[in-house]
C-alpha cells in the first residue's frame, strides 16, 4: 500500500470516528462538518481506485 492510500484511509478512519462521536455527544454543527469531511474523502477514494471497506457510518 503506497503512502497516500494509507493516509487516505487513516483520514477516513478518523473521520468517521469524529462523526460518530460528535453524533453521540450531540453536536450537530460538528457532525455537519464531519459528515462533509467524510464524503469529500470518499469521493476522493473513488476518484483514485481507493477501496474502502464498509462502516458503520
């Protein structure tokens, strides 16, 4: 795995715990904010062959 694929995914990783934890804690601008963060980075998965495996958020 080359170095921005691995970035990538620790990136979403990160972000999809963020989002689930501003989500639990009730905070709906961060959750926004995490949730738009997310879809940026799939987006980005997608666009360079990036897989990613399903989550559960």
């Amino acid at each position: 795995m080359d170095a921005f694929t691995a970035g990538l995914l620790q990136r979403i990783k990160a972000a999809e715990t963020d989002l689930t934890r501003a989500r639990e804690t009730g905070d709906d601008f961060l959750a926004e904010v995490e949730q738009g963060e997310l879809d940026d980075l799939r987006r980005l998965a997608a666009e360079h062959g990036v897989e990613i495996h399903a989550s559960s958020v």
